[in-house]
C-alpha cells in the first residue's frame, strides 16, 4: 500500500520557441527536471534539430501563484538561436506546501 503522507509532485512552467516541436520541447522540460532534482546547474542538451545548454543560477521567481526555480536554455537549431525558460517546481505532501 502507497504511503500518502510521502505523496510527490510538481510542474514545470515553460516560455519556448513554438518552432520546436511538442516532443522536444517535452525532452528540455525533462532535463530541466532532472537538473532539478539532481542539483545540477548547468547541462549540455542535444537532440535531433538542436544542441545548447541549459544552466540555471538557483534563483526562484514567480509568475502569478505559481513559484519555481529558473533555468535557461539556449540552443542552435534548425531554425537559428532560440531561447526558453522554465520554472521547475516540486511539492511533497500538498496541506504542508
């Protein structure tokens, strides 16, 4: 039986280039999540159409109600330079958050 008490989870707010596609913009979100969770704070990323960094200082913003660590991605492509943002998030235990 799963332990509720330990219940995990999170979101990932993301600003992209729309010239990427769902799937690769899915795969930077990954990374950025795992950098995250690793403590990471700077990451070469490479995928089919694109290759760059994602880096992150540590600093949280917030955007509206929502509140994240930012990271920053900044890849050639396909299409030229091409810049996102996220903001990664992690809750345990929602009434304690």
């Amino acid at each position: 039986m799963q332990n509720l008490n330990c219940m995990q989870w999170g979101w990932v707010y993301l600003v992209s280039d729309t010239r990427l596609s769902e799937e690769e913009r899915k795969s930077l979100m990954i990374e950025a999540i795992r950098m995250y969770q690793t403590g990471k704070e700077r990451k070469k990323v490479r995928g089919e159409r694109y290759e760059g960094v994602i880096s992150t200082s540590g600093r949280h913003e917030l955007i509206g109600t929502f509140d994240g660590q930012h990271f920053d991605a900044e890849l050639d492509t396909d299409h030229g330079k091409s810049k996102l943002s996220f903001l990664v998030a992690e809750k345990i235990r929602a009434e304690l958050n």
